[in-house]
C-alpha cells in the first residue's frame, strides 16, 4: 500500500487535509517506520509529529488572502 499525500495536499484549499487521512493510514506508516528497527513508541512519536509538523504548516493558510 502507497500513501501519495502529493495528490492529497494538491487538493481545494479549503479541504482540512486531516479529513482525509485514515486510522489505516496512520497505522501503515507506523508499522513502516517501526519495520526500519525504531521502537513502537519512538515509531508512534514519529508520526505524532509528523502530523503537528503537517497541521502546523497546513497548505491551505498559504491559500488564505491576506487583506491589507
């Protein structure tokens, strides 16, 4: 299974890219990195902040129009 999140964050802006990921999804990546010899935990943190990385770079803040 390929995650394509490309595809996924080149959607509408006004899209919340959080509605689209699935609990399969998150539990893909974390089998996957855990499979890399990392932790359950130090698996499961990463991909916490994977996503309060993506949340707090969200793409659709740069889709906003900035009044002057």
């Amino acid at each position: 299974m390929t995650i394509n999140t490309n595809s996924m964050l080149d959607e509408e802006c006004g899209q919340e890219f959080f509605d689209s990921v699935t609990d399969e999804e998150l539990i893909y990546l974390w089998r996957w990195i855990k499979g890399r010899g990392i932790s359950a935990n130090k698996a499961w943190n990463v991909v916490l902040t994977g996503l309060a990385l993506d949340k707090a770079f969200d793409k659709s803040k740069t889709c906003m129009q900035i009044e002057h």
